[in-house]
C-alpha cells in the first residue's frame, strides 16, 4: 500500500470509529482559509464526501470563505474526535482547493433538505442582514417562487475539494504525551511519513 493510501486508509478506521462512537456530527471540521494577504480565518463546515481526489464541503462561492478559496486557494481541515482513543483524535488536513465540477455539485444538491435548499437561495451569505424577519421574509418568498417544484442549485453555490499534501494523525495521551504521525507530499507527488513530537 502506498503511503497516500495508508493515509486515506487511516482516516476512514478513524472516521468510522467515531461513527461508531455516537459523536453527533462526526463530519464537523473547522476550515481555516487566507485572504490574499495572508489574514487567516476559521469556521466550522460539514464533510459532505472524500475519496483520493481529496475533501469536499459545500458552501456559497461569494460568502467569506468562498472569496478567499479562490484568492487563495489554500486551506486546512480539522477533525476532533474527542470521544475516541486514549484521550481524543485529531486529524489535520491541509492542501491546494479546487472548485468541484457543476456536475458533482448538483448531484450533492439534490440530495439536502427541501428547506436547505431553500435558504440556499434566500442567504446572501457573509452580506449583512438588517434584520431576522428581512431573512424569513427572503424565505417565504424563495418558497412560493419554487412551490410545487424542484429547487434548482443556485448558480454560486457549490463545492470546494481539499487536494491533501499532508496529513496529520494526532492521538491524545495522558500528562500530554500524545503519539502524532504525518504525511506529506512534496513537489514531485512523492508521499513520505514521519513522526512527531507531541
């Protein structure tokens, strides 16, 4: 196996252990992204799906973190599971993004709620509301102009696809002794591992 499959691998054991585990939202994962100039900021998304090409969530392309996705198209993922080894989980993912295909992200989209897609619609995301009632009343109206069919995907909404080159698997140990495994893909696409100090 190689090593980038050794990771992926890795991942999933993890992944379903805290499936396993009852943590309610296990695909909860902080995403940190830079603006251009190098500003961080971080908030948490859903893992809507993973396989080798890399890590996927969904989002509007002009809310914040879509604007600087594809400014600067970096970004880093964090899993905690703290419900799982010795003293918790942790998994950092970071890489180069890319915008998932049209395709992909329809398909994705038929899949949500009715109402998600809905507020989809009605969410100028990141934008500033005057009010609660301004957004439920972009709701009701969203509502009626789709009522009775589909709700199409809006056309800036989509996918964001995290390529790995690293992978961090950090698991906590008691008096902060933890065990850190990494794996890192250079400029060649070679994937090697190592291990870190805690």
């Amino acid at each position: 196996m190689d090593l980038y499959a050794e990771a992926l691998s890795t991942f999933a054991d993890l992944f379903g252990q805290a499936q396993r585990a009852g943590i309610p939202e296990p695909t909860a994962m902080t995403v940190a992204t830079a603006t251009s100039a190098g500003l961080p900021s971080a908030r948490m998304a859903l893992l809507k799906s993973w396989d080798a090409r890399g890590f996927v969530f969904y989002t509007h392309l002009d809310g914040r973190k879509g604007r600087e996705l594809q400014a600067n198209p970096q970004a880093a993922l964090l899993f905690f599971w703290k419900a799982i080894g010795e003293d918790g989980v942790q998994v950092r993912i970071e890489g180069e993004v890319e915008i998932v295909s049209e395709a992909e992200a329809d398909e994705y989209f038929a899949t949500r709620p009715r109402a998600s897609q809905v507020g989809a619609w009605a969410s100028h995301q990141s934008e500033s509301l005057d009010s609660r009632e301004t957004f439920e009343r972009r709701i009701a109206e969203c509502e009626r102009d789709y009522e009775g069919r589909d709700v199409p995907r809006p056309p800036r909404w989509g996918g964001f696809r995290v390529k790995p080159c690293s992978l961090e698997f950090w698991y906590g140990a008691r008096f902060r002794l933890h065990e850190r495994h990494l794996y890192e893909r250079d400029a060649d696409g070679v994937w090697t591992k190592r291990m870190l100090y805690p």
